[in-house]
C-alpha cells in the first residue's frame, strides 16, 4: 500500500511485526530514530532519500518543520505499529 502523509514533531516510538516500511520524502526533511537494545541512533533525510525499516525494527521519525513523506507498507498495518493511541489511523 502506497500512502502520503505530513509529518511534523515527533511521533511515537514503534516496530511493525513482520512488516518492512519503506520512506521516501517527498519534501522538506526529517530523522529516522532508531533504537536497539541499550543503542540509539540517527538517520537524517532530506528531499527524494529513501529509507527501508526492516520489519521488527524500533522507529521514531522526528520532523523539526513539516515534512511530506511517502510509504509503502502491507495493506492494514498500522501507522502506530503494536501500540494504538490517539495517532492510530
């Protein structure tokens, strides 16, 4: 499944079961957070990178000013990955 979306600020951490997702930006920029175990790490992307988060992976993206991005995803899974709050679309 194709979907666009703005993002801006920080979303919540998350990983999606068995799914990888893939982010293009479209425009503007963001950071991709990462996080494993006792590591954390950065990704910065600017305007046309793409990035794969393999599936299982913990995942924030972190937008300073607003940011148009693209994903790809299996059709149904959830923006907010294993957890369902406010932000669940």
């Amino acid at each position: 499944e194709v979907r666009l979306a703005k993002i801006e600020g920080a979303f919540d951490w998350r990983h999606h079961d068995g799914v990888d997702e893939l982010f293009f930006v479209v425009k503007g920029r963001f950071v991709m957070r990462f996080r494993a175990k006792d590591e954390q790490w950065d990704v910065a992307m600017e305007e046309g990178d793409m990035l794969v988060v393999p599936a299982n992976t913990e995942h924030m993206p972190v937008a300073a000013e607003e940011c148009w991005i693209m994903l790809v995803e299996d059709a149904g899974t959830r923006n907010t990955g294993e957890k369902v709050t406010a932000r669940t679309r």
